[in-house]
C-alpha cells in the first residue's frame, strides 16, 4: 500500500493526569495568554477573539486555504443566512430543526441562520451548467454556520453557538467518488501532522434507530460501501459506530482527545448521494446526457474555534512559530539600541513576520526576557549588534546561536516560518 495514503497514526487515548495535576484547560490558558474571552453581553457559547487569539485564527486560516489551494479546490464566499426553503429542500429542516436558530421573519419570507455550508456550496454547483470534464469540482470555504446548542453542552471553544468553519464539496462523478474521498483523508493526515495533531481512532460514523435520517436504503449502502472502501485503502485502523452518522448519509470522523481525555470529531469524509438528488444536480456526461453528480463533504480541520482549543492544550502556549502571536522579540539593551531595535522590526514587518520591541520601559532585560518565554525568538540588541547590524538571537528552547548579521536571521526564521515548520532553528 502506498505510504502516502496513510493519514498521521491514531495516538492512544491520553491517561488521565497524575493526582494532585490539573489537565491542561484551554479555557484557563486562552484567558491567560490573553487568546479570547467572553461576556454575558455578547451571550454564552459566542466567545470573541482578542489580537493574539486572532493572529493564530488569521495563520491557521491562511495555512488551511493554502493547501487546498495545493490541492485544487478554489474558494468561494457564502452568506450565513438562508431562506427557510434552502433548508427545507437539504432536508434540515425536517432532520435537524431542533439544532437550527429559531426562523427570522423577513417581510413575506422567513429566513434562518445557516446550520451547515453544503446547501449553499449546492447552488454554486447548479449555479450554471456543468460538463463532466469540469469534474471533480472542488468548492472549498472557511465560512461561518450557526447551531442553536443548549447552555448546558456549551464549553470554551470547543461547543460554541457560532461557529467558523474549513469546510469543502467535491462534486464528482460517481466512478471518482472514492479517489476523492481517500485524497481528502490524505489531506486531513498532511494537516494534522504539520500542525501536531495525533488522532486517537478514526470512525465509520452510521445511521442508527429512529426517524432522524434519511430513508434512502439504497443510497445508504452505496455511501457506507465506499467509505469503507476509502478507509481500506488508506490503511487506517477504524471503528464502526451507530447513530453517528449526518442525517443525510455515512461518514468518517477522524476522532482527537484533549489531556483528560474526553474525545471529540476533529476532521470528517462523506459521500452524499442525497442532497444532489434534492437539489436536482446534473453534469453533462460523455454521451452528452444528463448525470447525476455525487456530493463528497470534507472539513480537514473542522471549526477553527475546536481546533485552536486543541492546539492551546497540545501546546500550552509554546506554538510553532508559525503559528505563534508573536514570532519574534526584539529586546534593546538601552534607550541607546532603540532607534535600531525599530529599524529591525521594520525589515521584520516587511518580511511578514509578528514581531514587538520589548525597550527598557517594561523593565531589567532578565524581567522581559521572562515575560517573552513564550515567544519562538528573542533578540538581544546591544551596542555592539546596533553598530554592526548584527543580531543575537535567543531560542526558547534555551539555544543561544552565535550572533548573525540581521539579513541571515531573519531570513532563517522566514523560511522556517514559511514552511509552517515545527523546528525553531535548522
């Protein structure tokens, strides 16, 4: 089997923290690094970015279109309103009312907060004619959705009532459906491994008992057989679970835990035969008739707001430096070094890079090189290095390289930067 199917290895379930230590919280630590907050104005369950929480939403976000980008999907912009019709003909309204905002009444029509991206993605499709060689045509949005979440489920950033999502349809032709579907798992493996991320298992999700999905058999067994089909041949460890599943079809969620232990569904695959058919989709085939397109639905890394959440305890603060608030500091020994201290964060600013001047107001050196433990680099300006145009840099694993002239640090730490890669120095 080719390696490169193979998305990043389930981690075990992390054990439960020794007594007398408390579990990573990432509602603590955001509050703490100043990442987001809350307030009973805005209401619970709608948590708002402060700027160092923003910054690692913005690199996150950048990072994710780029490889979908790389990965041929081009994006698109949706409004997170719908009229009440859009979700009555997807079929949420019927399967998923119960967690949909209330409808809003809009002179003669009503419209409703969007619970989900793929109606809207449908039209785009059915927006113009499509020829089967524009197939597979792959849609891709980082777009907001709203689900109406009881108080008592919501958490941090992890259950939130407004929430932004990497979400994407692939429409395709039913021969390309599976090949599809094993490349967006190889993408979700190629994204977690960059950002850290270790799954814990990886699950068939299916229908269960009840009147909540769709009665389509046939089309039941047609998803259920091709992602397992894409499972297989992605050579990933899985578990069948009932009652899982959207309402509209099978999928798989790719399954990650935080430090107690309680797990949640990160990243998700699906193969959706029925929404095409509700919104009567075509593609011209070959023979010049009219073909039914198949629906792949795939987020790589689901809500940003989980995923941050994630990557806050993963990391306690130490982010890549790619992702980092701050990517690098510059410390100025004096009032004497400032005037080269701001002229270094200028080149700094023109390459791209996060970057603050921590001067001798904020106190001794030692006082602000403590505060800036988290920073991925520091950068010690004294005499000597404002003369020469040298920097000292400052690694926040402890490293200490000797001093570079400015032009190679910075472009040292741009490249890695650029890379989104996970080491500090190479």
């Amino acid at each position: 089997m080719p390696s490169d199917l193979v998305p990043a290895a389930p981690a075990p379930v992390p054990a439960a923290p020794a007594s007398g230590r408390s579990a990573p919280d990432h509602r603590r630590l955001g509050r703490e690094l100043e990442l987001f907050d809350t307030d009973p104005l805005i209401g619970s369950g709608l948590p708002y970015w402060l700027p160092d929480g923003a910054a690692i939403r913005h690199a996150l976000e950048e990072f994710i279109r780029g490889r979908e980008r790389r990965a041929g999907y081009r994006h698109v912009y949706s409004p997170v309103l719908g009229k009440r019709e859009l979700y009555e003909i997807s079929g949420h309204w019927e399967h998923y009312r119960e967690d949909m905002f209330p409808p809003m009444d809009l002179g003669a029509e009503q419209v409703v907060l969007r619970p989900s991206l793929c109606p809207h993605h449908a039209l785009i499709y059915r927006s113009r004619a499509r020829s089967h060689r524009e197939l597979p045509l792959r849609i891709a949005e980082l777009g907001g959705m709203h689900r109406s979440e009881p108080s008592g489920v919501l958490g941090g950033l992890t259950r939130v009532r407004a929430i932004q999502l990497n979400d994407a349809h692939i429409f395709c032709t039913p021969e390309q459906a599976a090949d599809e579907a094993v490349a967006a798992l190889r993408l979700i493996g190629e994204a977690h491994r960059a950002l850290g991320i270790r799954p814990v298992r990886y699950r068939l999700s299916l229908p269960g008992e009840g009147g909540k999905y769709v009665a389509a058999p046939e089309l039941w067994e047609r998803s259920v057989a091709l992602l397992t089909e894409v499972l297989e041949r992605s050579g990933v460890p899985f578990e069948a679970a009932e009652g899982e599943a959207a309402f509209y079809g099978p999928k798989i969620d790719v399954q990650i835990a935080d430090a107690a232990g309680r797990e949640s569904t990160l990243s998700t695959v699906q193969i959706d035969f029925h929404q095409p058919e509700r919104f009567g989709l075509r593609y011209i085939g070959p023979d010049g008739r009219r073909h039914r397109p198949v629906m792949v639905h795939r987020s790589v890394i689901g809500s940003v707001e989980r995923v941050v959440a994630h990557l806050i305890e993963l990391y306690g603060g130490a982010f890549p430096a790619w992702l980092a608030p701050t990517q690098l500091v510059l410390l100025p020994l004096s009032e004497g070094e400032r005037e080269a201290a701001e002229r270094l964060r200028e080149r700094c600013l023109d390459l791209g890079l996060r970057v603050e001047v921590a001067g001798p107001e904020r106190g001794s050196l030692g006082a602000r090189i403590r505060a800036a433990r988290l920073v991925p680099y520091q950068a010690v300006i004294g005499p000597r290095e404002a003369a020469d145009g040298l920097v000292a840099l400052r690694l926040r694993d402890g490293r200490r390289p000797a001093p570079l002239p400015a032009a190679e640090a910075l472009d040292r730490i741009g490249a890695l930067v650029d890379v989104c890669s996970p080491e500090l120095w190479d």
